[in-house]
C-alpha cells in the first residue's frame, strides 16, 4: 500500500484559504478521500465550512483520525502562529502523506503523532480498507482485512502535558469513538466551557466496535453540553437534545441494512450568535429535529392518489394520535389524531377538490370533527366519508389534517382483550379526487 512522497500535489479550492493549501494523495486506489481531493479540492464541505466558522487564531485544534490531513492543514491556516494542532493518525501510509502535507505547506504549528486515541496506552491492530484509506478499523469489520499493529495512547496525558485545555477536537475513528472520549475525560472536563467537539456518530461502527450509541453519549454526560446534527441534506445544524440522539441511536441499530452516520456536534460554548453558521430552526411540518432527519428526504409530495392499508405512510405523516401501523390500517390514539402530507402542485389546481376517507369504529360511530390547517370543516360519521374542501386549502408548503373523537374506549373496558388504549377510528384509507 506504500505511496510514493514527493508525487504531484493538489491544490485545495477552499474559499477564504489563500494562498491556497496543496495536497499530496494516495497514489494507489483510495475512492473517497484522495478521489474527492483530486477531483474537486474539497473534502467533506459542511465540515470544512463548520471549523472555518468556529476555529479562531489561537485556538488548540486536535485532529483524532487526521488520515492525510485535510484537516489538519485547513485548522493549521485557522489558528494562525499562536495556535496549535496536534494530529493522531496511526495508519503508516495515512501518516507519512500526513507529514509530507504538513512539510509542503509550512504548517510549524501542527505536531503529528503516528498513533490512535484510546483509554489507556497499549499495543492495538488497526484493520485495513485497501480501496477507502479512511475506513481502516480497529476491529475486523470485514473478512480478510489485513491488520497492521499500532500504538495507543490516553489522549489526556500525552495532550495535556503540553496543552492542558484546547477549542476544538474533530474525532473520526470508525467505530472506536467511545474508547477515544475515554481516554480524553480529563481534557474535555477541563476544557468544557470553551470546547466544540465534532464527532461521527456511527451507531452500526460503535456497536461493531463493541460499544454503542448510548454508551458514546453516557461519556459526554456531566456537562451541559448544547448538540446538534450535522448534515449535508439539512443545509445547517439541527439542534438536538440528548434524548433525539438516543433515539437516533436506538433506530440506527435496530435496521442491519443502515449504514446511517452523521456529524454530531457536542459544543459547550454558544454556536447561535455564530454569523458563520447555519441553523436549521423550522422544522415546517415535522414535529422536532428527529422527525425531520428521519422523514424529510422520504415524505414525497402526495397527489391525492388513494392510500390504504400499510401504504398510508409512503407519503403521510402521521406525527400524533396515532397506535402502531397494522395491515389493514391504523387505530386513532387519544382524542386527537393528526395527519399532514406535502400536496402536489395538482392539487391546487382542483376546482372542488373532496376528501374521502374510509374506515371503521371501535363501539358506536359518532360524528368526527374535521379541521383542515385549523379550520373546521365539520363533523362527519367517517366510514365511508367525502368531505368537500375549500378552494386553494391544498396550495401551501404542507396540509394538517385533524380529527377530534368525542368518546374514545378502551378495549379492556369491554371485553378481556387487557388493551388499555383508547381508541376509536381505525383509519382504512385515505385520498383527495376534484
């Protein structure tokens, strides 16, 4: 896997760097981070974009998995002569281009340690991805990989003898984050108050690592720490309360198939008056931060078209008063239950657009009162209901729909089923014809 030091470099295209950093790349097979420098002199923008915005002259930038030093680099040019950034990377090839960079564009303020963070210093295997030198592990994520022995150190001691408080640390291990955080307790508790910590949070990558999401977020518990969600498709950083992560957490490893990771950024200071910064604040027709990272790129604009059974969330959202989803349809939960879609340019259109529902009653069917975006349009018996809809009521951003039920039961109230729900309308099927 040796690269050869001394081959053609790269102009970074960073704007606000100048003069412009220069980067030497993986001359063998390396599909992400060397393709994505060579092709477009970038390398994870939003990051780039986030540490532009909170690194200040002065600042101690630590880089926990620096690969060739993208990086580094770009922080060595933030903090200026007065700062410093202090590189771990333990992969052999990744270190010797990380010092060649380093070299190539006069970084004196960067000091590059050839080993991986952990809780104490020990003797490891790091696991090699020959074709994404940013995918090396600690664990033997894939068959067959082969290893390459490597030193650990607790990040406290060997970073705290010199700096014993720093700004920023950007932790990117495939997996083994919680091992890192460990070994830098001391540091981040005597840092908090002035710390941004920007940490991928791979909960599939923890838990194959023998930890878990949770685990990660029990080491950061002690101080009031403000969090937010970094990703791409968001345009901004959502903020976010421990719990939604957890609960991010807890999907992420219950599906086999996600490979879902994302930024989390842990920050002790106050990022909202940050001019830099974007910040996800409506969430529009979502509830809160995790339905929106959870649902806005599957929710698709609904035309009306008859949705029934389990297909009623492919294009609904159904945030509250709602039981869990069953073949045929969905109980009402509570006295409120409430659906929202995105409506398709189409249905604006619509001359004396009419809402039919279909669907069943537990006991007695009553009269549902039907609000449309907070306006009610009447109470209806809904079996088998078509409810005509004002003009233009379907032309915004996105459409509430409300139902209220006057008397919900409970099942165990009348027979020996022991469901202590209380329900009443069993939604079968929904749509929206002119």
């Amino acid at each position: 896997m040796t690269d050869e030091i001394g081959a053609a470099a790269h102009p970074l295209r960073i704007p606000g760097i100048h003069p412009p950093l220069r980067m030497q790349v993986h001359q063998a097979t390396d599909v992400h981070v060397s393709a994505a420098i060579v092709a477009s002199g970038v390398w994870e923008r939003q990051e780039t974009q986030f540490l532009q915005a909170v690194l200040r002259p002065g600042d101690v930038f630590v880089d926990v998995g620096a690969n060739i030093g993208y990086f580094s680099l770009l922080a060595s040019r933030l903090v200026g002569e007065a700062g410093a950034v202090l590189a771990f990377e333990p992969e052999h090839d990744n270190f010797r281009l990380l010092e060649a960079n380093c070299r190539l564009n006069g970084c004196a303020n960067v000091r590059s340690f050839q080993a991986a963070l952990g809780a104490e210093n020990a003797a490891g295997t790091l696991y090699l991805n020959e074709l994404n030198r940013g995918d090396h592990s600690l664990y033997p994520e894939q068959a067959g990989r082969a290893g390459q022995a490597i030193n650990i150190v607790n990040g406290s001691r060997l970073i705290g003898a010199s700096h014993p408080r720093v700004n920023c640390i950007k932790i990117d291990t495939q997996g083994a984050e919680c091992d890192v955080l460990a070994g830098l307790a001391e540091l981040i508790a005597a840092s908090a108050t002035d710390l941004v910590m920007v940490i991928e949070f791979s909960p599939l990558h923890l838990k194959k690592a023998g930890t878990s999401g949770r685990a990660l977020l029990d080491l950061l518990a002690g101080h009031e720490w403000q969090m937010y969600l970094m990703d791409e498709a968001a345009r901004g950083l959502l903020p976010l309360a421990a719990r939604q992560v957890r609960s991010l957490s807890d999907i992420t490893e219950q599906d086999p198939d996600s490979g879902g990771f994302f930024n989390l950024v842990v920050s002790g200071r106050n990022l909202e008056d940050n001019a830099g910064l974007a910040f996800v604040r409506d969430w529009g027709m979502f509830e809160d931060a995790l339905a929106y990272y959870l649902l806005a790129g599957r929710i698709r604009p609904w035309n009306g078209a008859r949705r029934a059974g389990g297909a009623l969330d492919h294009d609904l959202y159904l945030p509250a008063g709602w039981a869990f989803p069953e073949d045929w349809g969905r109980w009402s939960l509570g006295r409120r239950s409430v659906i929202k879609f995105v409506p398709a340019p189409g249905l604006a259109t619509l001359a004396a657009p009419r809402l039919a529902i279909q669907g069943r009653y537990f006991g007695p069917a009553e009269a549902t009162a039907v609000y449309l975006n907070g306006a009610h349009l009447g109470d209806f018996e809904l079996a088998d209901a078509s409810i005509p809809l004002p003009a233009g009521s379907l032309a915004g951003e996105h459409v509430v729909l409300e139902l209220l039920h006057a008397q919900p039961l409970r099942p165990a109230d009348v027979s020996a089923s022991g469901d202590m729900r209380e329900i009443k309308f069993g939604l079968e099927a929904l749509a929206i014809h002119g």
